[in-house]
C-alpha cells in the first residue's frame, strides 16, 4: 500500500512538471515546466522538436548549453518572462547561454552577469525575440561560425562590455578575418536584428556586422549611444564590413563620432549595403553616415535621401546621397 501511493505521488509531480498536448495536425508538443537550474540542463539536454520548455520566474544561475535541434516545422521554444533571469555568475569568463543547434524559439527571458550572454555557434533557423541581455562582460548576442537565417527581435541591450569595453558589442553578427577558420570567411549570412531597443552603455558597437557575412538586415532598432566608449575604435552605433546589408528605418541618438559606418578591413568585403529611412540624431563631430571609399568610389554602400540626420557636426554623409526611389522606407 506505501509503494503504490508513492507511486500515485510521482506519477502526479511527473504531470505537474511535463504536459502534452495534441496539435491540429495531430503532432504532439510537450510543455515542460521547470523552476531551477538542475532542471532546466536537464529540459535542454533531452529536448526533441516541438518541446516548449517554460522557465518559472527566480534565478537560473550557471551557463547553459543548447545542442539539440528542433525541425523547420517543429522548432523547439524556451520561455519565459522577464523574471525568468539566467544568471551567469561572473562577468570575467564563460557564455551563459551557448547555442549549437538549430530551429529554436527564445522568448521573452532575461539573460545577465556572463562575459558572454548568448553566444550561437553554426545555428540556423533561430529567433531571439523580446529578451533582455544586461551587464555583460564582453558582447551581448553573437552570431558566429556559419550561423544562418536567424533573427534577433524585440529585445533590449545594455551594459555590456564590462570586462572589455572594446568587445562590448550588442548584436554581432560572423568574426573578424584574423579570426576566420583556415583563413576561410565566418559565413553567417542573412542574419536580422529588427525591433530592438540596443543602449545605453552598450560599450563598443550597437551592431558589428563582420566581413565574411552577407544580405542580412537591420530594421527598425533604436539606440542609444550614451556609454559607447570609443575603445577598438568603437564610435558609432553600426560598423557594417559585410556585404549585401540593408540598413532600413533605425533610429538612433548619441553617437559617439559617427552614427553609422562602413569599413573596408578585407579585400571585397564593405560592399553594397543600402541605409534608407533611418534617423539620426548624432549629437558628435562626426557624420551620420561615415561611408569607407575604396579608391574614389563608395564601393557600391548607398546613402538615401530619406535618412534624417541632426546634430552631426561634419554634415549627413561623406558621400553623395541616392534618391533610392525604388527602396522601401
């Protein structure tokens, strides 16, 4: 009689913890509740497609590995609010969340106190949507080693680079070429940052778009430059050395030279990205768009004349503006 209502006892907390529930199309999705660190590794490490592993609000300290992937139609979820804080526990050393998988949904939670906040390796197919990222050693999120098609949305930057104010960026997106594997460019192409609040405190670049990555988009974000600390060369709110980047309807205050740059730091790489639509208010001495030249031409980057600049004490652009009748705002 005592093991069968031990029994009755765990078969309820198992309940409790772990739904599922049938779909439209008759796929069942598990929902799987946790409340600590020990169960949230181990929700990740047995994750299968369609899970949704829902965070309770309190503090996840440690640093998580994510390793296994969801599908296109089945992408896996990990959730919660704002309350739900992963807490990497020191800013000198380690990446709190490490994304090495594809198709997965992380919503709505806060990332907080790692060198590194989320850090994705080789992922496809990944939306980061309305999560804080805050006091951070080096950079925020990161995209790197071939990372693809993947969208960071809705969420709030700040206070990062409190290790090293130079590699304090807030989204990145591919490495730097004395970083690239066997001298071959980091391929993380059609990345998106869209509908993000990025700053202040953000120490170095808002948004440092790589060379080796092409036709990814910047839309929509706001930033705030207030912080920005000039260290490795870190002085505008996007330095874009990709290729292909469309740069559309950003607003961004405080600049700390320039409010948006190009460069040219690898031979055909700081080529034939669009900036449309966007508002700066620079506030420096520098240009709203400062654009690298590759000889006595623009290298193909074009400037509308539907971007708005203020206070920019050298004048919108060093290039001549585009009327870019065919791009959308």
């Amino acid at each position: 009689m005592h093991i069968r209502r031990l029994r009755s006892i765990f078969i309820l907390a198992t309940a409790v913890s772990m739904t599922a529930i049938t779909g439209v199309a008759g796929s069942t999705t598990r929902i799987i509740h946790v409340s600590t660190a020990s169960q949230l590794t181990a929700a990740l490490r047995s994750a299968v497609p369609g899970d949704e592993i829902r965070m309770a609000d309190g503090t996840y300290p440690g640093r998580f590995t994510i390793n296994r992937s969801g599908t296109g139609s089945a992408p896996i979820v990990l959730t919660g609010s704002r309350a739900a804080v992963i807490d990497g526990q020191g800013t000198s050393n380690g990446r709190t969340v490490q994304l090495q998988a594809d198709h997965w949904r992380l919503i709505g939670f806060t990332v907080t106190n790692g060198q590194k906040g989320i850090m994705a390796l080789g992922a496809h197919d990944t939306i980061i949507d309305k999560v804080r990222v805050h006091h951070i050693g080096d950079e925020a999120i990161h995209f790197r080693d071939n990372s693809t098609d993947n969208v960071v949305q809705n969420s709030e930057i700040s206070d990062t680079g409190l290790r090293e104010p130079g590699y304090g960026e807030g989204i990145y997106f591919g490495q730097a070429v004395s970083n690239w594997p066997n001298g071959q460019p980091d391929r993380s192409d059609r990345n998106k940052a869209i509908g993000n609040r990025i700053g202040p405190d953000v120490r170095a670049e808002h948004l440092d778009l790589k060379e080796g990555t092409t036709g990814g988009e910047v839309r929509g974000n706001v930033f705030d430059g207030a912080g920005q600390t000039g260290a490795n060369y870190a002085d505008s709110w996007i330095d874009v050395k990709g290729n292909g980047y469309r740069i559309v309807g950003n607003r961004g205050t405080s600049a700390l030279l320039d409010g948006f740059q190009t460069h040219i730091v690898a031979e055909g790489w700081g080529r034939d990205n669009v900036f449309s639509g966007n508002t700066a208010d620079v506030r420096a001495s520098g240009f709203g768009f400062k654009i690298a030249k590759d000889g006595s031409s623009s290298a193909g980057n074009v400037v509308c004349t539907n971007n708005t600049v203020t206070n920019a004490g050298s004048g919108a652009a060093n290039v001549p503006l585009s009327s870019c009748a065919a791009m959308d705002p």
